[in-house]
C-alpha cells in the first residue's frame, strides 16, 4: 500500500512512517513544509500527486495549555486542517485514520471512556478541536478509523518522560499530580497497530493506549525514577530525589482544564482481532534504554 503520513517530525509520524517502511509499504512522510493541511490547494496539490491507498493523519496542535491563547489557530490546525484532508481522501476514495485524544470527553468519574461513546463535552480547546476534528472525518469519509489515545511518549520529541527526567536531575523535591487517571502510550508500541488497523477494512472508533493499568501521574513519574535507577542512574534514587502527590488544585492552576478521568476502554481492540499494546511498563523499559539521559 502506499500510505500518506502527516505530521512526520512528530512522535507518533516518526514511528509511523518507521513502520511503514519496514513492512514494505511506500510511506510518503509530510509536514507542514512539504505540506501546509491549513491550506486546502497545499492538501489537494500534494494528495493528488501522491495518491495514497490511505492516509495516516497524525498531525496536530498538542500544546494545550498555549492553545487557550489562539483558539482560531488551533482550531485552523485541528478542525480545518482536518477536513481538508477529509474532503480529498473522500474525492480520492481513500483511507483514513485520525488519532485523536481522550479530551473529547469530560474527563469526569472513574469508568473508563468507551471508543463509541457519543456523550463529548471537551474541557477545554484542544479537546473542542480535536472533536471537530473527529466529525469532519467522520462527515466526509466512509472508510475512516478514528484511534483515541493519551499520554503519548516517544522518541522523537517532547513528552513527560523526557521532562521528569530534566526536572530530576536539577531538584531534589517535585511535586506530581495523583488525581488525573489513565495510561501512557508508547509510539512505538502504537505504530505498530495502527499499521495493523490501515491493512484491514475493520472501520470505526477505536481507543489505544498501553496495557498494564491505570495510573497517575504520580505513579508514572515514581516507576520513571525506579527503573531509571535500575539502569544505574544514582542521581533518581529516592534518597536523594523526593516525589510527593499533590491534588490538581494543590498543584496549580493551568491556562486548560484538564481531565480527571483519562481511562480509555481499550477492549473493542481485541474483540476485533487486533492485538494489543505491551505494558506500559515494558514499554517505558524499552523507552528508556533507546534514549540518552
């Protein structure tokens, strides 16, 4: 097949188009210099000269916090940009695959989101356009997966794992949040299905994330530091490094709502013969041993 992947640079296009590549696919990798989705004559040009059996859209605006300053231009980013491609991969008669976020919803309560769960109510901008997002494939495109995800790390890239580790070696105190619930995904790990989803005709809402358990991010950050010492890194130790929870509120207030409630029913992978993700913790073991810290 040959695959159109959008936001390349990023940490989940990068394992994607890796992916890709090694299963013999032609993957045609683009971002925003080879390809502006904000510009509807940029999409068509470059989706007609390539003309993908699918494409994989995993370009977007993440930062959450900075999208409350411009509203117009995440939603340029999220929802337009979105439907641009939409609107030409339905012309086109392709595929495609938009990864989304657990934001779409509320983030309230204790029971994990299930993938066809209708009842949005985003918390804040990144989550109302990445919903916006959602529709428009969901409006214009008759062969579409829609993949929920959350908490993604990777290597080519911010993420929190990479952060903790920074703020670790400087401080000898850190204060983590423990009452926002979910589950780490590791790119690598979800490259690897979302590859698996683009062979088949198997359409839908999906959500995919790591298996393993729900966490904080306090959780996380504590099993970060304990296998960073199991691979020799004193300076994590906990007698020297002290991690203590704190409420949301305690921690402080962000410019975004974010969600208490990030659990993500991933059960709708396997019943459709999907296998799943390793454990976050095996994977953030992986992870580990590919970076340099």
């Amino acid at each position: 097949m040959k695959i159109l992947v959008t936001g390349v640079k990023g940490q989940l296009g990068y394992d994607v188009v890796n992916e890709l590549t090694k299963r013999g696919h032609e993957a045609v990798g683009v971002d925003i210099e080879e390809m502006d989705i904000t510009n509807k004559a940029s999409v068509e040009q470059v989706l007609r000269e390539v003309l993908p059996d699918a494409v994989i859209h995993c370009a977007a605006w993440t930062a959450v916090d900075a999208a409350e300053d411009c509203p117009e231009k995440v939603h340029l980013v999220n929802a337009v940009g979105t439907e641009n491609i939409a609107c030409l991969c339905k012309e086109l008669g392709c595929k495609m695959m938009y990864i989304s976020t657990d934001y779409v919803f509320d983030g309230q309560g204790t029971v994990p989101w299930q993938p066809d769960c209708k009842e949005y109510e985003p918390l804040n901008v990144y989550g109302k356009t990445k919903l916006e997002g959602e529709l428009a494939v969901v409006n214009h495109v008759d062969r579409y997966f829609i993949v929920r995800i959350a908490w993604v790390f990777g290597k080519n890239g911010k993420n929190f794992i990479k952060t903790m580790l920074n703020i670790g070696k400087k401080l000898d105190t850190i204060k983590v949040v423990n009452d926002q619930i979910g589950t780490p995904t590791y790119t690598f790990d979800l490259a690897r299905l979302l590859v698996d989803m683009i062979e088949t005709e198997k359409y839908g809402y999906y959500h995919a994330t790591n298996e393993g358990g729900y966490i904080s991010w306090y959780d996380f950050t504590k099993e970060i530091f304990r296998q960073a010492v199991q691979m020799g890194h004193d300076e994590y130790r906990e007698e020297r490094l002290k991690v203590y929870p704190v409420t949301t509120e305690e921690y402080g207030v962000s410019k975004a709502k974010r969600p208490f409630n990030s659990r993500l029913d991933k059960s709708k992978l396997t019943e459709k013969g999907f296998l799943p993700l390793p454990t976050w913790q095996d994977a953030l073991r992986r992870y580990l041993q590919e970076i340099e810290f």
